[in-house]
C-alpha cells in the first residue's frame, strides 16, 4: 500500500511538473513534446482537459510575425442586431478566434446595417482587470454627421439594448463585437457644434466588458433581414 501511495505521489509530482512547464515554457514544452512518443497528442489532452490551470489553447508566440502586406486601417461598413435576436451563434474553430458557420437570427429578424460617415468607423479590443483576473474589452466606435429626428428615433429605442455588432475592416476582414452570452451595449454623444465650422453630428459607441476572446474573426455570410 504505501509503495502504491508512493507511486502515486510521485505521479501527481511530475503531472505538476509538467503543467509548470506547459503554463510557463509553452514554447518549450511543445518543441520537446515534439520528440517524445505521443508527446503531441498528450499534451493538446492535457492543454483541453480542463486540467490545466489557465484552462485554454497555448499558443507559441513566435507565431506572431512581421506582415508586409498593406494594412489600411478604419471600418468600410457595419451590421447590427438585437442580441435577444440571435436564434444560433455558433462556437468558434480551433483557433478559438474564427467563426465559418453562419449565426442564425430568430424569425423576421436579421442584421441590418448601420451607416457612418467615412473614415469615423473603427474596432476596437483592449485587455483590463487586475492581474490575474484579466479579461478583454470590444468596442466599436461611429460618427453620424448632422441631427435628424430618424437618427434620434433610433438613438431613443437603441438605450439600454444589448447587441452583437459586425465589422468589415478595410482589409475585408469581418469582425464581431459581442457574443451569445454578453453583447456590447449601445452609447452616443451628439454636439450641434457652437461655430458653422464645428462638428455637428452624433458620436455613436458599442462596448462591452468581461469577454475571454477578442473580436471574434467572421468568414460566413452575415444574415441581413429581409
């Protein structure tokens, strides 16, 4: 008994150990499990079980790399709907950050497009919380040039509404803002400008905190209602 308590013991050691190195050394730890009969598959169990402390896919960050490719920045259009709407929003691929099924809206609903003047339009993500307890915040950020009451209209049914909202950047990649289980809520500040040369317009806002992904990316077509 005490030999089989040992053995345990010391299984539990080396389980730590390796868990120490997955969470600290990832890049490490996948170039040697590389070299080790089964050592590939162990370790994607051992990342996805549940056992790991960060509980999450490693990804070695020498995958990040230098693009040269051109990179325009800005939104060209964007795409809106009511969270309570989404009848199906699928989960992620493997790479935990893509979306290639379409979401699904409830009947008669759909997105439906949001116009902005151009070049006001932009996604955004930033990480906060303390260390630790860290999490990512989406933002998406629009400018409506004058003051109309059908802009007013949808600012007034807009308030306290909970919506997930799509992206195209200007390098043709669509962006969600907003998921199945938190949206981004809605926000505006509209100026008439003092001066006949000021800003006379609406500054119009999506954000949300508490998301454990960025902006997920959207391959498929969005559901436009009909």
């Amino acid at each position: 008994m005490k030999k089989l308590f040992s053995a345990l013991s010391m299984g539990v050691f080396l389980m730590a150990l390796v868990m120490v190195a997955v969470t600290h050394f990832p890049g490490q730890a996948h170039e040697l499990a590389a070299h080790v009969p089964h050592g590939p598959v162990f370790l994607t169990w051992l990342v996805g079980s549940g056992i790991s402390v960060m509980g999450c896919t490693i990804v070695p960050i020498e995958a990040i790399v230098l693009d040269e490719c051109p990179n325009p920045g800005g939104l060209t259009d964007l795409h809106v709907i009511r969270r309570r709407d989404i009848e199906t929003f699928p989960a992620p691929g493997a790479d935990g950050v893509t979306i290639s099924t379409a979401i699904v809206p409830k009947a008669d609903a759909g997105f439906v497009p949001w116009e902005f003047a151009q070049d006001t339009g932009e996604v955004n993500h930033s990480s906060g919380g303390d260390a630790g307890n860290k999490s990512i915040k989406h933002e998406v950020n629009t400018y409506v040039p004058r003051g109309s009451a059908e802009t007013d209209a949808v600012i007034q049914s807009a308030l306290n509404g909970d919506f997930v909202v799509i992206g195209r950047d200007s390098n043709g990649n669509l962006r969600i803002a907003g998921d199945k289980r938190r949206g981004v809520i809605f926000d505006h500040d509209y100026k008439s400008g003092k001066k006949g040369g000021d800003k006379n317009g609406t500054d119009f806002k999506f954000a949300g905190e508490g998301f454990t992904h960025v902006p997920y990316y959207y391959t498929a077509a969005i559901p436009l209602k009909s």
